[in-house]
C-alpha cells in the first residue's frame, strides 16, 4: 500500500518510468523470453537490414487550382454567350460550308453559366455558321502587323501574319493560323492613301 503523503502525479511518473524500463529491458532480450526467441528481436535491431532509397516524386496540382481559361470566362453568365475558351464542343467537320450549324457543348471544369431562366447549366447548344477559322471574315480575327512592309511597291507586297480568332467567334479547326495579307499601313495612312501622296 501506497504510503498517503506520497502525491498522485508523483505516482503517475513513477509507473511511466516503470512502465519504459520493464519494455526496454524485455526488448533488450532480458526477461522471462528464452534465448532464442530474443535473439531474432535483438538482432532485428541491431542490423535493422539492407537500406531502402526513396525517390521523392513531386505531387500533382492539386485541385484548388484555377485553370488559366477560367480568367476568360464570365461567371454566371449566359452558356451560349461564353468564349471559345470556356467551352468544349462535340463537332462535326463534315458540316456544310456556310449554312448554319449546331453542335452539343459542355462547358470546361470550373465555369458556371446560366440558361435563358437563369438557371445552372452544363450542356447546352451553340449554333453557328459552318466554317474553318481561316475562312472567317477579316472583322472575325485580329492579326499582327508587320511594320517594315513595303506598303507602296507594285505589285502589293504581302507578307506572313500571325491571327488569332475573337473570344467570342466560334469556328472549326485551330483558332490561331497563319495568313497572307497585303502590306495595307505605313505611318497611319492607308495603302491607297500612301500611294496618292508618292504620285
């Protein structure tokens, strides 16, 4: 019997000491285990085996992660109003060259748009004429201006643009390309403008 002067935390420590002790001295190969049965335990740490080497892989985006489209994308806004960017279209290239068109679409993880109603939508129409990016209109693309261009030479001098197709068009194929075009600007003024002041 515990003499009553002697504390309860006091005691408390005592038995976690004891507690410790009797664990090691077991693991040590002391005790009430025979010789063999504490020697596998011993030798187990001692010669804890061969090494193992870990290559630390580095983890995925996790995904809390804005997608750079979603900048584009207006929140809560009409689904058939969305850019290009926002969407993804199931369509069909065998459509026929400028008659209208429509195509099924979903819109991209993280976008949230609305129907006529104002209701949350994911798939929904778009209709529009049938055409490759390319072929769009001149007022469709925007494309870089090449400034060291002979504007007045004949015949017209071309040269090389880089377009790209508007947010808000949609088109089949890439919406970037490639495009000849005619060397129409040279110190703000007009081709045909350029060549009246040379005459």
């Amino acid at each position: 019997m515990v003499a009553a002067g002697v504390p309860l935390g006091v005691l408390l420590r005592l038995c976690r000491v004891l507690l410790f002790l009797s664990q090691f001295y077991i693991l040590s190969g002391g005790g009430s285990l025979n010789l063999e049965q504490s020697q596998p335990l011993a030798q187990s740490i001692k010669d804890p085996g061969p090494t193992r080497t870990f290559t630390v892989v580095p983890r995925a985006a996790e995904s809390t992660d804005i997608p750079p489209y979603v900048m584009k994308c207006p929140s809560n806004g009409l689904c058939s109003r969305l850019p290009a960017d926002c969407v993804e279209c199931r369509t069909n290239f065998s459509c026929v060259y400028g008659k209208p068109v429509a195509f099924d679409c979903t819109v991209k993880p993280s976008v949230t748009c609305v129907d006529q109603d104002f209701k949350s939508q994911k798939n929904f129409i778009i209709n529009m004429t049938c055409r490759f990016c390319w072929q769009l209109p001149e007022t469709d693309y925007e494309c870089n201006n090449y400034t060291s261009c002979m504007t007045v030479s004949c015949p017209r001098q071309r040269y090389m643009a880089n377009c790209t197709v508007r947010d808000h068009i949609h088109c089949l194929g890439n919406r970037t390309f490639r495009k000849m075009l005619y060397c129409n600007w040279t110190g703000g003024y007009k081709w045909s403008t350029a060549l009246a002041l040379r005459l």
